[in-house]
C-alpha cells in the first residue's frame, strides 16, 4: 500500500542511483530470462518515487519513451550489473574470502546475487544515500555500509580482511565527475590497494545521442518511433512540474535546428516537433545529452590503456562493449536488439577490468 512505501529525496549525482534501481528490476520483471535480480524488485515496490518527474534533467521524458516499449528500455544499461556479476563470481571463485568494495553503491543489490558466503562487502556512498539505504536493506552479516565520498581517502582504511584480495565495483559512477577526479582517484586506489582489482563502465566520446542508432532504420520505422517519441514528450509534459517545462525550453532555444516552437505550451511544442525531419530529432537528442553533461560533468573514456598513462602502477586486465557476449534473448524486441548490436560496434558504452 502507498503508505507503507518510503519517500525518497534526492539531488544530483545521488538521484541516478533510483534510475539504476529502476532499470535492474524492469528488466527482471520484462527480460528475467537475461537478468534477474529479486531484491532489486523488491525495494523498487518500496519506493515512493515518481521517475516520469525526477529533477534529472530529462529522464522523466526518457522513461516514458521507455514505458511505450518502442525504444530501448530505459533501464537497458542495467545489463552491465550481469556483466560485473560474472566478473565478481571469476574473482571470488580465486580468492573466496576476498573483500568486495562496491563504490557507489546506491542502492545497488549485487551482494544478494553473488554471496559465496565467506566474502567480506563493503557498500560505499554518501552519507545521505547510505541513510536511505539503511532504511531499505538492512546490513547482512559480512556487509559493512560506508558513508564517505569515494574521493576521500579515508574510507580506504575501514576495508578489512584484505589478505586474499581486493575487488572494486564502480557501476555508473565515474562518468559523472570531472576527469581530474578520475585521475585523483584511480591515484588514490593506487596507493591503498596494490595488487586489487576494479570494474567499471564509462561512455565514449562517439555517445553522440539516439539519432544516429534511429537513421539506420528504414523509414516506415523511423516514422513509428517518431511517433513514439512524440507519445512519450506529451506525457511527460502533463506531469511534469513547470520548473522541468522551463529547463526543456531552455534546451530547445540553445538547438541549432532551423526552426523553434512559436511558444512555450504544449501546442506550440507539438506543432514545432511535427514540421521537424531525421536529422533535427537527431539534434534534439544530442542536446539532451548535452545539458545532462552540463549537468553531472561527464567522463568518457575509449582505451583503457590511457588509465595506464596516468599512472604507472595500473595495468589493464580487460575491456569490452557493454552487450558484448549477452544473448540476443529472442523476448527482446528487434530494435531492442538492433540498438545492442549498433551499441556494442560503435562504442557507445565500454565495460572496464583493471589491476591496481
């Protein structure tokens, strides 16, 4: 019932970590022949969290594109906690009595899919984040919760039980910061954990939007999801609050399409989207992902082996496109599909191991 449910507020960076819980239990619900992840379902029918409005510049219209099932979902890129799943279990089958650190970790459940019942978890966040989480998941025996800032050095000294190896998660992390801060705390790392290991995602600079996936479609298909989109921005609009209208026509004015909205009302929007071609709808979704950037910071990363310039203790292990050796599950629409494959051969989003 509502009232049992946990109001959740957060800002920022923080905020995204309701998104990734969303995303893993979509796809346990939708896809659980490629992922299943019970606990994430679990706590998201705890949450009091309308995600068609976050303050996240934008999402709320990405999941209601999502909702109406014609794009990829929006929860998709939780397909990399299946990835870290299988890179945890090869590390701990080696070192079962390893401590695990998971950075970030929001409300993240991976110690619920991979416990081996001997390692040691430690659970990283913000002191804000790490509240709700108590409030949600209590601590299960071997897990420790960690309310630092994974800058701060500081929280390097509470990780225990190091003596059969260190493993790191970052899942959707890094991308947000500054790439100083990367370097800041891959150094860091570095220093307090030699010979550990640590998996992360991060972005390539060519993650230039969803209009380039949506030209290789022909264009009875492209007129479909065209529509879709269309779908998906009026019922965002009707919920959305006037603060979130205001930064989408703040966007809209900065675009370099040849025409804009004539106003700032639903009709005007309408009538604007209507008269627009490919290529401009393309712009939009690269001006979304702009102003997300100028929101969070953004990090992207093609090589790993640049992560080895910065510092010559750390060797690369492994590096591979995020759906790379995930099935084709045949549940999975075509253009969900297809958006893999395109993905996965441009680069959009690379899946990293290193050795510290």
């Amino acid at each position: 019932m509502q009232q049992d449910k946990v109001k959740i507020k957060l800002s920022g960076v923080s905020e995204t970590l309701l998104f990734c819980l969303w995303g893993r239990a979509q796809l346990s619900k939708k896809y659980s022949s490629l992922f299943y992840d019970a606990k994430a379902v679990e706590l998201a029918e705890k949450i009091d969290y309308d995600f068609s409005t976050s303050e996240v510049p934008f999402e709320g219209i990405w999941l209601n594109i999502s909702l109406k099932g014609n794009l990829p979902p929006f929860g998709l890129p939780a397909l990399r906690a299946k990835k870290f799943d299988e890179k945890i279990k090869a590390y701990i089958a080696e070192h079962p009595c390893a401590s695990v650190v998971n950075i970030g970790a929001g409300l993240d459940t991976t110690f619920y899919r991979v416990d081996n019942g001997t390692i040691q978890w430690y659970d990283l966040d913000l002191s804000a984040v790490i509240e709700i989480r108590r409030q949600l998941l209590s601590e299960p025996d071997r897990t420790t919760y960690i309310a630092e800032s994974l800058f701060d050095p500081i929280w390097c000294k509470d990780i225990k039980h190091t003596e059969d190896g260190v493993f790191m998660v970052a899942g959707g992390v890094l991308p947000f910061f500054e790439e100083s801060q990367v370097k800041q705390f891959f150094s860091m790392l570095a220093d307090n954990f030699p010979g550990g290991e640590i998996i992360f995602d991060a972005p390539s600079k060519l993650n230039d939007g969803s209009g380039t996936w949506g030209d290789q479609f022909p264009p009875e298909q492209r007129d479909a999801m065209r529509a879709a989109w269309m779908e998906a921005f009026k019922d965002w609009w009707g919920k959305a609050p006037q603060d979130q209208k205001d930064k989408l026509n703040d966007m809209i004015a900065t675009l370099k399409t040849p025409t804009k909205p004539k106003g700032k009302e639903w009709a005007d929007l309408e009538a604007w989207w209507n008269q627009l071609n490919a290529e401009e709808i393309g712009e939009i979704w690269r001006g979304f992902r702009v102003s997300s950037d100028r929101y969070f910071g953004r990090w992207t990363l093609e090589d790993a082996n640049e992560i080895t310039k910065w510092d010559s203790r750390i060797a690369v292990i492994d590096q591979s496109p995020l759906f790379k050796d995930i099935p084709r599950d045949p549940s999975l629409s075509e253009e969900i599909r297809q958006f893999m494959d395109y993905s996965d051969k441009s680069g959009r989003l690379n899946i990293f191991q290193l050795r510290i």
